[in-house]
C-alpha cells in the first residue's frame, strides 16, 4: 500500500556527450522524461532541440518490407551486442535491399502464374474445336471471332434464321454464359458482328493461342506448373534466408528500435549557448532505487553535471506514479488504473481494495463449487489471454469458497456441508442459514460491515489530507474528524438505543457528537482558510456562504444516509445467489429430478448460467461499492502513471 519514491533528476552538459547520457537513461530502462521548460521557469535562452530522428525513418522502411514479406518480427535481448551507426544503417540498407528484391521476385511470379491460369481458363471453353488456331485466323475470306454470351441470349437468334451467316457454335457453358464461335465472311462482318453484340456477345483475344485449343492448354499447364516450381524455391530461399540471418536481423532490429526510442527522447530536452559550446539539458523522473546506479553510470561521462531532488519537494510538478505493492494487492492495480492513479502524496488504495474487494466478493457469491470454477476461470483467462481481471478472479474465488463453506452451499446444494459440520463443531445444521431465519441477520450484517467501511474511508482521508498537509479538509471535512465523529455516533446512537436499550442521545452527547461536528462542517471553508494562516479566511457574503452550505450539508447527510443504505445490496445478494439456485433446483424436478439425464443436464447448465450471470452482477456492484461508497471519500486518483522509456513500451504503444 505504498508508491515507490521518485527523484527528480535535471542533466546539464555538452552537446558532444548528449548521446551517452542518453544511453544511460535509456538503458536503465528507469528514466521519465519531463518537458525543461516544466522544471525552468526562466528558459529565454533555451532552444528546442530540433535534430530530425533518421532512425525512426529507417525503421519505418524496415517495417514495411518485413510486412510486405508477411515476417513479424519481435524485440530480442540487445544488452551484449552493440554496433556502430554506419554499421546499423548499412545493415538495414541491405536487409531492406534484400526483402524487397525477393518479394517482388514473388510478386512478379504470381502475377505469371495468375496469368497463365487465367489463359488457361479462358482457352478450356473452346477445347471442343480441333482446328488449327493459327490456320483458323489466317483466312482470307472469313473472320472467326470468339467469346461468349448470356444463356439467354441464344433464343434470340431463332429470329435470324433466314441470315445463313448469323450462326453460333457453342463449345461449353459457364453458369450464366455460353461460350463459343461464330464466322463472318469478310464482306459482312460489321452486320454479323453488329447482330452478335446486340446479344450482349463479348469477345475474347485468342491471339496467342497456338495450334487446337487442347494442345494450347497443355502447354499453358506445363509452363504453369514450371511457374509454380520456380516460385516454390524462391520462397524456399526466402525461408532459408530466415533460418540463417533472421536472428541477426533481429537484433539489428532491436538495436534500431532501441536508437528510435533514444533520440525521441531529445526532443524533450534544450540546448542553450552558441557555437561549439553549444549544451544540452535534460530533465525527468527516476525511482530512488535505480538512482545510485545511474549516477555511477553518468559519472564516467566527460562534462555532465546533475542535479538531484526528492519528488515530496517538486508536488507542484505532478511526479509520476509507480505502484509498489505485495503480490496479494498487485492484481488489483487493474481497478486502480480504471479509476485513476494516486498523486505522488496521496494515499495509496490497492491494499485496501485488494481486501475489501474480495471479501464484499466472496459474501455476495458464496457457493464453495462455484468459487473453485470461477478461480479456475480466472486462471485460465490471465494464463492464456493474459487479462488482467483473471488475476483479481482468483482470489474473489477462492474468498467465495470459503464464504460457501459458512453459508453450506455446494453448487446449490444447501445440505451439502452438515456432515463437516456435525464432526468438526457439533453442530447439527449449518452455521447461518440464508434463506431462513437468518435473513434479518444478514441484512444487518451487511449494514455493519458498510458503517464500517465508510468509517475507514473516512479514516483513511484523515490520514491522506495529513499526509498532504491539507488541515482542513483533515479536521472539518464531511469525510475529516469532524465527519467520522457525526457519522459515526449517529450509527453508534441508533445501535445503542435500538439494540441494547442504553439511552445513547442526551444533551451532552447531542451538542458534543452531532451539533458541534456539524457546525464544523458547516463552516470547513472559512475555518479550512483560517487554518492555512489565511488572512482574508471570511467568506465575502455570509449570506450566500450560509445558503450554500447550508445545501451541501444537507447533501452530507443525504450521503451518510444513502452511502450506508448501499451496503444492503452485499445482503441481498446473499440472498439472490440462494434464490436463484433454487431456480435451477425447482426447473431440475421438473425435469425428473437429480438423478435423472435431464436434470443432470439442468445442474450443469444451470450452475454454468449461474456463475457467468451473477459473476458479472457480482464484480459491477462490488466495483461500485468501492468506486462511490468508499474511493470518493478519501481518494482523487488524479496522478499521472510512471511510464519510463523502455524498448517494450514504445512497441506496445
């Protein structure tokens, strides 16, 4: 439950050793970069670094002829190989040289291949004709003209049946179009041809063809599967390329990832002076743990000086955010980064929602059967998708399986722990009993756990607004002293008088544990100010001061009220999760009872049906009580996250 201290860190030094410093940031994989002009107030002189990134622009070209060659390729560990920039350029120049030329060694093969096959395909509808293309086109006297046609064009030449040079040879039939010849003798060949196009007849170019259609296609066939020989090595040398300078490839790869990363990360910086003298500044945030490393590293680097401060005394600049939490509360960051990171003096929540989450979990789905599958499901769902919900999953699971162990319930089955229970405790029936006579004590229970809560979120904002040196809103707030002593001797009161009978409320406790607290909260601004050593702590106009809080206050009380009421849903949903089970044991007799093949066949769906619906029901309203009833009184979430510049994360993004 805490967040891991940050250092702000501002690099001053020579031009000529810019790149070195920003190795070592890079490579400690640690290192935040911020905008100069966020730590300098004063950068008249500055200039913005303004050198273009020639990595990024040959890692662009990289990329697109490894996706054009369909290779996708990852980042490999680069710490033990280094290069040179003409060494890097080269490389790439090549690998690009070289990917390209094969690829359009495919290309331009294919593009053969498709235009043999489309030969072929076209000369196949006049294999029927065993005449001599070549002599066939060679006439004098007649103009042979091949295509094809609709189908139901062919009615139509009934109505030319006195022409005797309007005549269609048909040689085969391709769905909607029929595919063949006709001859025209020289003299009539516009007339002919002007009665066939009127049919829609489209012709096709068989110039090429030699010899009968048959002995065409034969050869066409051969040279195609010639074709296809020749594009099977060269993408046998395009494997054979990648088993042997792949791995190399990658790590030129990586390297040029890596410088791409590097130098983006001067654009964040400034140069200042002129000439050859020219200097650079460069400034960010690094965890205090990897501080002691970097500094030896930037130690050996000629003309580089640094300064160093603690993030508590740079607030004003919003330090980032790094999470350090145990391996119980770790999964939850998810919900903490949906809501909104803490700032760097703030409270952190993960460990408190890590507990309260689970337990509010495990209470509203308590069935020890159904626990076991849905922390099984979260298993699989962060082994093998890599969610990050499955990881909060397993826990909530496991909480509800021992929620099920008290409440008795085993996939619905109410009875199925008594035996556990008559050999461990004596008892002769389970400890509560949810659908029966402990209802009334579920619901009150649920009460309490809520009043309980939403005082330790009240307590947790006393802690956080010290922490922040926020006096105010830590001694007058409606979530401060002031408000855990309201809220909590109203609860205190009513358990008092209603439950034990012990006259609570008298004119002692009234005007110290309720008048008083509320007049503190009531006036929390003018008092927050006085507080702050304020001057002018007075509100202006005390008549609009009075009428507007006097509405907030009474919106306090509306949300001590409705905050509390909110916890009744963990009851209820006690109480749904039997109910429903017993759904699917009533629709079971239907069915013929448990022994029966259908009502195994309803126990089954019917707890599947069950554990996916109230699963989802289950982790929204948990989600709810934690986001309204319990963060909005302690927790702002208005950090920034810590994001270092690393090789994974600009790939990623």
């Amino acid at each position: 439950m805490s967040v891991s201290p940050m250092k702000a860190i501002s690099v001053i030094g020579i031009q000529k050793y810019f790149d070195k410093v920003i190795d070592v940031l890079g490579n400690s994989q640690a290192f935040q970069p911020e905008n100069v002009t966020t730590f300098y107030s004063n950068t008249e002189n500055f200039v913005n670094f303004s050198e273009p990134n020639r990595y990024a622009e040959m890692l662009s070209e990289l990329d697109n002829s490894l996706a054009v060659a369909k290779l996708e390729p990852e980042l490999v560990d680069i710490s033990d190989f280094s290069c040179s920039d003409t060494e890097l350029f080269d490389y790439c120049s090549k690998a690009i040289q070289s990917l390209d030329s094969r690829v359009a060694k495919v290309t331009d093969k294919e593009k053969e291949i498709e235009q043999c096959q489309k030969i072929i395909e076209q000369t196949s509808h006049f294999v029927g004709i065993t005449l001599d293309m070549n002599r066939l086109q060679s006439c004098e006297y007649i103009r042979p003209r091949f295509g094809k046609m609709p189908v139901e064009s062919l009615r139509y030449l009934d109505r030319y049946d006195d022409n005797p040079y309007v005549m269609f040879v048909q040689t085969s039939v391709d769905g909607e179009y029929v595919w063949g010849t006709y001859m025209a003798p020289v003299d009539n060949a516009e007339d002919i041809d002007r009665i066939f196009s009127g049919m829609l007849f489209e012709k096709c170019d068989i110039s090429e063809i030699e010899g009968t259609p048959e002995e065409y296609v034969a050869k066409k066939e051969q040279e195609k599967q010639q074709l296809e020989k020749e594009l099977e090595a060269i993408r046998n040398e395009a494997v054979d390329f990648k088993a042997q300078n792949y791995d190399e490839l990658l790590l030129y790869y990586t390297k040029l990832n890596q410088k791409t990363i590097y130098q983006n990360m001067k654009n964040y910086a400034m140069l200042y002076n002129k000439g050859e003298n020219k200097s650079f500044v460069l400034c960010g945030w690094i965890p205090e743990e990897n501080m002691a490393e970097i500094e030896k590293k930037l130690k050996k680097i000629k003309s580089v000086e640094w300064e160093i401060d603690d993030a508590l005394n740079q607030l004003e600049k919003s330090p980032p955010i790094k999470l350090k939490n145990s391996w119980f509360s770790r999964p939850y960051n998810f919900y903490i980064e949906m809501y909104g990171v803490p700032k760097y003096n703030e409270v952190d929540p993960t460990f408190f929602v890590a507990i309260t989450y689970t337990i509010l979990f495990g209470a509203m789905f308590g069935d020890f059967g159904h626990g076991i599958v849905l922390a099984f499901a979260g298993w699989i769902m962060y082994k093998f998708k890599e969610m990050k919900v499955g990881k909060v999953l397993i826990p909530c699971g496991i909480c509800s399986s021992i929620f099920g162990l008290i409440f008795g319930s085993l996939f619905g089955f109410e009875e199925a722990f008594n035996g556990m229970y008559k050999a461990l405790f004596g008892l002769d029936e389970k400890p509560i009993e949810v659908m029966g006579k402990d209802i009334i004590t579920v619901i009150l229970a649920s009460v309490g756990v809520g009043v309980f809560l939403v005082m330790t979120a009240m307590c947790l904002n006393i802690y956080s607004s010290l922490k922040q040196k926020n006096y105010g809103s830590a001694l007058f707030g409606s979530n401060g002293i002031a408000g855990l002593v309201l809220y909590g001797s109203v609860c205190a009161g009513i358990v008092c008088t209603v439950v034990f009978d012990i006259p609570f409320f008298n004119i002692f406790t009234v005007i110290l544990l309720i008048i008083l607290p509320s007049v503190l909260i009531f006036m929390a601004e003018p008092f927050g100010e006085l507080v702050k050593g304020e001057e002018h702590w007075k509100p202006e106009k005390w008549g609009e001061y009075c009428t507007q809080s006097g509405f907030e206050m009474f919106e306090v009380i509306l949300s001590y009220l409705s905050n509390t009421m909110s916890f009744l849903r963990v009851g209820a949903f006690v109480m749904v999760h039997a109910g429903m089970m017993q759904v699917v044991f009533t629709l079971i007799e239907l069915v013929g009872g448990v022994g029966s093949v259908g009502g195994i066949i309803t126990l089954v769906l019917g707890n599947l049906f069950v554990i996916a619906l109230e699963g989802l029901l289950v982790s929204i309203q948990t989600l709810r009580l934690e986001f309204y009833e319990m963060f909005s009184r302690f927790y702002s979430g208005s950090g920034r996250p810590y994001t270092p510049v690393t090789l994974k994360l600009m790939r990623n993004s």
